[in-house]
C-alpha cells in the first residue's frame, strides 16, 4: 500500500492554513508548507492550504505541469494515482518558503531536480 501523502496530524504540525485563509495576502507572505512531485514526469504540487473533510482532501497551491499556475488539486487524486505504482512522493527535506520566492526559482534558468 502507498504511503498516505497528507494527513490531518500533517496538517495541524506544519499549521497549514484552511481554504482561502491566505486570500488576500501578498507573495511574500504567503507560506508554502508541503511539496509533492511525481516521480515519472516533471509535474509539482506546492501545497498552501487545505481543507480536509470526510469526502477527501482539497488543497491550493502553486502546480507545475504543462503550466505554472495557482490552483486547486486533490489529495485523494494524487493518492488514485499511486495505488497502481506509488510515483507521487511528499518531499521530507522541502524548506518552507514563501510564493513569492518560489515563483522566483521558477523564472531562473535551471533548477536542479527533484530539491528546490
């Protein structure tokens, strides 16, 4: 069975805010918590908040795939996809850093991979 990606003890630990919680505030204020990428392809998910409720786990964040934008993204989705071969990893040496500062490691010429 894959390893549970987030959890509520993950939630309350690292102090992830609820859904909308941070609308509003800045860039550079705003904290990204958790990073989980896919092993097979270049896709990130950069978790800022999330509701989890009985029917799953919704979250916002920062997503890098075909492009790089804000958005919402389902735990229970990235988990579907690692019942068949766990390839959607939650980064354990990820640093927090804020969005602003994310986006701006994204706008550099080269990245190593899979560590920001």
């Amino acid at each position: 069975m894959a390893k549970e990606l987030f959890n509520k003890e993950l939630k309350e630990r690292l102090e992830v805010p609820n859904l909308y919680e941070t609308d509003g505030k800045e860039e550079k204020e705003t904290i990204v918590k958790v990073r989980f990428y896919d092993l097979c392809s270049s896709w990130e998910w950069y978790l800022i908040e999330a509701d989890i409720k009985e029917e799953g786990v919704i979250c916002f964040g920062w997503v890098v795939g075909f492009e790089k934008e804000l958005g919402y993204f389902s735990i229970n989705e990235l988990e579907d996809i690692n019942k068949k071969f766990p390839r959607i990893i939650r980064d354990e040496e990820f640093e927090l850093i804020s969005l602003a500062d994310l986006k701006k490691k994204y706008k550099e010429p080269y990245r190593p991979y899979p560590k920001l």
